[in-house]
C-alpha cells in the first residue's frame, strides 16, 4: 500500500526547500536564474516557504514513531537532489512546490474516512 500523504510531504518539503533556496545557490556559483526569481525574488521564497513549512508541519503531526523524521530526511536529501544535482530542473520547482502543496493540504485535511457522523 502506498502512502500518498508521505509521500506529498516528501514532495512539498524537498520542492519547497529547493525553490526558497534555489537564488542563493544560483548567484553564488553562477548558475542561471529564471526571470521571477531574477526580477521578484519574494515569490518563489514565499512559495516555497509554504510548501516546506506544510511538509513540515506534517512530518511533526505523524511523530517520529509514524514516519516523521524520514519525511524530513527525504525532503531534505530530494531538495539537495534537486538543487546541487539538477541545478536548472530547480526552476520546475515553480510549478512542483505549489502543486505538491495544494494537494498534501487537500489530502490532509479531507480523511473521509476518519468521519465517525457519517455512518
């Protein structure tokens, strides 16, 4: 069984750590920027703050018995992945941290299943 919550955790903390990061790595080892995060920097660090703070934020909700501490240690290694390994696949990140955000949020906060009043 796949835990599709683990693993938009995974994916919202990686991607969003990744995208807030992604302007300090770029000028300091010369690497090209996309126009947002050249013009308006604010942007994709406010995006990508939202998105690791969700996967955060859900890693410290499951505990470290439930998993926890390996979402944070994936997402960790994903955004290092992403960034130092892909470099320019970073700016996909614009895309990916609000997407894996959206959907970890809408996931979490749906459990139809946990609903006791419905049946």
């Amino acid at each position: 069984m796949i835990d599709e919550r683990f693993l938009l955790a995974v994916a919202a903390l990686g991607w969003g750590l990744s995208l807030s990061t992604y302007r300090l790595f770029a000028r300091r080892n010369g690497w090209p920027m996309g126009s947002l995060q050249a013009d308006l920097p604010a942007v994709p660090v406010v995006l990508g703050l939202a998105a690791f703070l969700a996967g955060l934020m859900f890693a410290a909700a499951r505990g470290p018995d439930d998993g926890g501490w390996i979402i944070l240690l994936f997402g960790v290694l994903l955004a290092v992945f992403w960034t130092g390994f892909l470099r320019v696949g970073s700016q996909i990140s614009l895309f990916l941290a609000p997407i894996a955000l959206s959907l970890l949020l809408l996931t979490w906060f749906s459990d139809f299943d946990k609903l006791l009043y419905w049946t």
